[in-house]
C-alpha cells in the first residue's frame, strides 16, 4: 500500500510578501464528547517559526490535522497565502509540506530513490529532480547515507527523511507534528538544524512540541495550548512576562504528593503548584520565603524530599502559571 500523499498543483497568485503565510481564525473540532480544539486563532509570518507548546493530548495534532487539510473544522477558517484549505481544496497543498509524526517510507529502497519517487508523485520538474533531491538530502543531514536503504537507518535517521519528503517541492508552509519524539540525538539535533535553516530562507514553519527547550530554541513565537484552547501567544520574553518576578519551585521526592498539592496551593506566595514525575513544581513568588514551609507540606504527606531547587520563571513556569499544572504532565 503507497503512502498517501496529497495531490499538488503550483499555486497561481504571487502572495503578498508582507501578508501572513497562514492564516487560522477561530477554528473548532469536536469528536464525539471530546472538545479537541475550541476557537483556536494564529498567524503565521514568512521565515518565522511558530510553536505550538502543549502536552499530549492538548489538541496539537487535531490543529494541525485542520491547517493541513486532512479533516475539516466544525467552525472557523483556515487560509494559507489567501486561499481557503479545508479537505475539499487541493490546489493550496502545493503550498503546504506536512510532516506527520508517523513515517510515510518505504524501507526497501534507499533515501534517494525514496525521494525520487515521492519527487514524481509531486509531478516534480524532471530535469531539475536530481538537483533538488540532492539539495534536500543536504537539508537534512542524510547526503553520507543517500544510497542505504531505509531499512538500515535508525529511527531519527528515517524521521529525517520524512522531513525532507516534505521539503521536495519547496513549500512555503511546513508543518512539523512532534517531529523529535523518540529520536536520537544526533537525529535531533539535525532536525532542529535543519528547521533553523528553513527559517533562515524564509520558509514559514508551524512546528508543535511538548519539549520546552525546543520551543525556546526554535521558535520567534510560541503557542501555549492545553485542552484545545490557546491560552496565550507570544515570543518567549512576552511569554515570560506573565509570569512577573515569580520564581519556580522544584522539589524533587518519592512517595505520596497528590495530597500535598492542596496545601502547597494554600501557602502565601504560591501561584501554582503540579504534581510532577519525581516531585512537584510550584510557581511562587519569593522563593526563599517559602521553601521551608513547602518542604513541611511534602514531608506531611509522607513525601521523602531529595532535593530543591528554584530555577528563574521560563516556559513552563508560564505554563504552570496558565493551567495550573506542569507541561509534563
């Protein structure tokens, strides 16, 4: 059974350099009970890289699922470069590279014929075909294994070749699903190598992740969405901000927390507090103020405390501040 793969045709307007290459406004996806995604709206600018920063299950993919075409939004509008996508346009897609978290290869042949036939099925110029592969296989740090079949690569190395399937024909959108999750990390630093690039040359990038430090790498601004609902926007210092002078807390400790939180929550100068693998996470203001009595609170609840630490407010502190619990979670 082939991959599938959407069919593309150029696009014929020239879009407007200083328009936004995608545009989302208020879109809504409910399956069955389950409110996937509930009046999300972004924008997304030429050469910028925007991160969508949640948990699984925060509604990240059902997003993108919409912007790429793939399903439709029960409300709300979803344009790249002014013309509307939904899973009755096609035309738009030549505009669109998505890459999805489940590879789409075929493990018997080698990187570069994988790419030459994905290059056919995007009714690639054949003259040109050999130069793009090429540049593509550059791209994402795979021209020393062009010739080895897929079958030999590790799982980043085959992630990566899921990118550059998605670069082929140049498009103006790239949309990227988790794309570092249960890779190495020669893998992944290529990947994000590779997006920093793509940026560079002025490609607009949608790329979703639960991995704070990758938000904080990558992207010029960052979506926080937990829940389906976009909480807030901004670049990292605009994030931050929110946050004000608060500090985090980390306590690390074994045994029982889940009752800690409530008293944790009651302390002055708590704004938050999570439940996390290996501790807890408090949001406070004034840290020094507050360990000692948090630390009664965790050894109360039959916690044995290891160690703390109070770490300067970054994203997941603005997470925990927002949602009330860790992006961990």
């Amino acid at each position: 059974m082939e991959p599938d793969v959407p069919a593309v045709s150029a696009p014929d307007a020239v879009p407007d350099a200083d328009a936004p290459v995608l545009r989302v406004e208020g879109i809504s996806k409910r399956f069955g009970s389950l409110q996937a995604v509930r009046d999300v709206s972004l924008r997304v600018a030429p050469g910028e890289t925007y991160g969508l920063l949640g948990p699984n299950g925060a509604g990240k993919s059902t997003s993108i699922s919409i912007i790429s075409g793939l399903i439709d939004a029960d409300t709300g509008t979803v344009e790249v470069l002014g013309q509307p996508v939904s899973t009755r346009t096609t035309a738009v897609r030549a505009s669109i590279g998505l890459v999805p978290q489940e590879s789409a290869v075929y493990p018997d042949l080698t990187a570069r014929e994988n790419l030459r036939f994905f290059a056919r099925l995007y009714d690639l110029d054949r003259a040109a075909l050999d130069h793009r592969v090429d540049e593509v296989l550059d791209v994402v740090g795979l021209a020393g294994r062009a010739d080895d079949r897929v079958s030999t690569y590790s799982g980043g190395m085959t992630r990566r070749l899921n990118i550059g399937i998605g670069l082929l024909h140049r498009p103006r959108l790239l949309v990227l699903d988790e794309p570092t999750v249960g890779v190495d990390p020669q893998s992944r630093n290529a990947i994000l190598e590779a997006v920093e690039r793509l940026s560079g040359e002025g490609t607009a990038v949608l790329y979703t992740t639960h991995y704070m430090e990758e938000a904080e790498r990558l992207c010029d601004r960052i979506g926080i969405i937990d829940e389906g609902e976009l909480k807030a926007e901004g670049t990292r210092r605009e994030l931050t901000t929110r946050v004000g002078e608060s500090e985090r807390l980390r306590i690390t400790a074994s045994g029982p927390l889940d009752t800690a939180i409530p008293g944790l929550e009651a302390l002055a100068g708590v704004v938050a507090a999570s439940p996390v693998d290996g501790g807890v996470d408090l949001l406070v203001v004034d840290a020094g103020s507050v360990v000692a009595a948090a630390i009664e609170v965790v050894t109360a609840a039959g916690a044995s405390v290891t160690s703390v630490a109070i770490e300067q407010s970054d994203l997941e502190a603005v997470f925990l501040h927002l949602t009330g619990k860790a992006l961990r979670d």
